[in-house]
C-alpha cells in the first residue's frame, strides 16, 4: 500500500499526502491496462512497490508511434476499445495528456521525473518517492506570518521546485492563473519570495524572516 503522510496545516486542520500524487499513480494504472498487449500469455501487468520506488511493468512495447523520446506528446492506443471503455466512464479525461501532466506533477513537488524503459518483451516505468519532500517546510515563516490555503500552496510548491512556472503551479495545484499571478505579486510585495534570473531561466527564492 502507498504510505501516507499526514500533516497539521496552519489553518489547525490536518492535511493527508501519498508519498506519490494521486494522479501518478493511477495514470500509470490505467496506462498500463489500456496500452498492454494483450496477445502476450504466461505473464501480467506487474506492480512492485519497495521503500523508495514503485515500479510497473507491462507485457508488450510502446504503441504504435510512441517512442520513449517522445511519448509526452504522442498517443496511440493499441486497444481503442479499452480506451474508450476508460473515457467514457472517466478514468481517462484527454487522451494524450496523462503522460505529459505526470512528468508535471513529479517535477513540481521535486521528484525525479518517471523513467520509462524497454525491458526484453516489457515496458517498465518507475517512479521515485523522496520522503523528504513531505516534511515540514518554512515553519519559521508560517509561524509568524499569516497565510491562505492558496498562498501556502504557492508558498510549498515553490519551496519544492524553485524553477516551477505560473502556468505548472496552475495546472498542478488547479489554481487559475489569475490567481496563482495575483498570489505570487502579493508574496513579492510582502516580501516573502524574490525572484532570481529571468522569467525563463531564474527561480523563486523564499526570504527567510
């Protein structure tokens, strides 16, 4: 079972993360049924977790196009019937997105980005966990500051991943982006975050107070 680290936020309630997002790891599920090739007998899908990592493998090579250096941007499906099976009843929203939103979303909480693998007849794919990602973070600033959800949801994602942009921080945390850019200028004009370097290549850095 995926472990869980739960957490009291500074609005006195207690928060529940899984050392993986949520969406991680059922993406990879669902890739893996619908995208397996099913023509290969004598084995199965196979999940194994271990302490830092969690690995998924899968009888049958990338569909299709997709190729490992390109897969974010590329659909196919090898078996559009189970596809449309997993649309309609909405375990999957946008074919073609999932791949591309889990490299989103390991790279904005910090994690190393999922590794794709051709393994003899197999596809593997493994994710690692940090646990140090669910530590507490800027409690001396929380504690003497007083903070929104949101603004503490900014405040974490850029602690995690000081490169992380507006539009990932939106997109990951499903904040508009008038919100996520109306937040982040009021954090710089209370002082708490600087941005380093251009809007391309800087990062966010937190002032200590």
């Amino acid at each position: 079972m995926l472990k869980e680290f739960t957490k009291l936020g500074n609005d006195g309630k207690f928060y529940t993360k899984s050392e993986y997002p949520e969406f991680v790891w059922k993406e990879i599920i669902v890739n893996v049924v619908c995208h397996r090739d099913y023509s290969i007998k004598g084995t199965d899908i196979q999940i194994k977790m271990f302490d830092d990592i969690l690995v998924v493998e899968s009888p049958g090579t990338l569909p299709g196009l997709v190729r490992l250096d390109n897969m974010r941007n590329i659909h196919f499906s090898r078996n559009p019937k189970i596809a449309g099976f997993l649309k309609d009843h909405t375990y999957v929203k946008e074919f073609g997105e999932g791949v591309d939103r889990m490299f989103i979303e390991m790279e904005a909480i910090g994690l190393t980005a999922p590794k794709y693998e051709k393994v003899a007849f197999m596809t593997r794919v493994t994710v690692k966990n940090s646990a140090e990602t669910y530590e507490p973070i800027n409690e001396p600033i929380n504690e003497l500051i007083n903070l929104s959800n949101t603004e503490q949801t900014i405040m974490n994602a850029i602690t995690r991943n000081p490169k992380i942009s507006k539009p990932k921080i939106s997109k990951v945390y499903s904040i508009s982006e008038a919100t996520v850019k109306r937040t982040i200028d009021s954090l710089k004009k209370r002082g708490l975050i600087n941005r380093i370097g251009s809007n391309k290549g800087g990062y966010w850095k937190i002032v200590k107070k």
